[in-house]
C-alpha cells in the first residue's frame, strides 16, 4: 500500500468541509488509490509535479497531489472549481518548499 503525507493546508480543508458525505467520498477515493497502488479516477497534470483529482459532486471539489518514487502521496492541497487557479498556485508552491526542504536533509 502506498504511503500518504497530508500537508497542514489539506488537512484543514478536508477538516473543514461542512458536508461530511464529501468528505468521506474524497478520503474514500484517496484510500482506494493507495490500496491499489495506481491512479484511479479522475485526474490529471497540471504542472511541475502537482497533479489533480477532481470530483463530479459538489462544487467540484479538486485535490491537489504529488507522487515520490511511486510509493508516496503527497496530498497538498483541496479546494473546488471556484478556487481551482488559487490552489493549483499553492499546491506547486508547497511542493516547491518540501523539495527545497528534503534537499537540505
């Protein structure tokens, strides 16, 4: 089973969901994707390493995530269509810092 590091900024987002259903469907298909050990659903990549989930309910809610030698997520950033270019910018951001940050180690 893949690994899977929740950055602060995600895990007050998912925390922060008002609808509860939503949120166990997000966490449901993050845990799907570690236990198979491959992407499924849908998503794509949207630059410098950052990739999006993205699901049909709601307002359209996006995860925003990064892969490590194919064993570990990083889960970055969520957020919804309204704020997909916001988060995308935040998401690339945070990946930035924790590769300067694992370069230093």
């Amino acid at each position: 089973m893949w690994d899977a590091e929740l950055t602060p900024r995600f895990k007050k987002w998912i925390n922060g969901l008002k609808n509860r259903q939503s949120r166990f469907r997000i966490l449901a298909k993050i845990q799907e994707i570690r236990i198979e050990e491959t992407l499924v659903g849908d998503w794509k990549p949207v630059g410098d390493g950052v990739y999006e989930l993205r699901f049909p309910f709601g307002p359209g809610y996006r995860v925003y995530f990064a892969m490590f030698e194919n064993k570990l997520i990083v889960l970055l950033a969520g957020g919804d269509k309204t704020t997909q270019a916001r988060d995308i910018r935040a998401a690339k951001q945070l990946l930035r810092q924790r590769k300067e940050h694992r370069d230093e180690d």
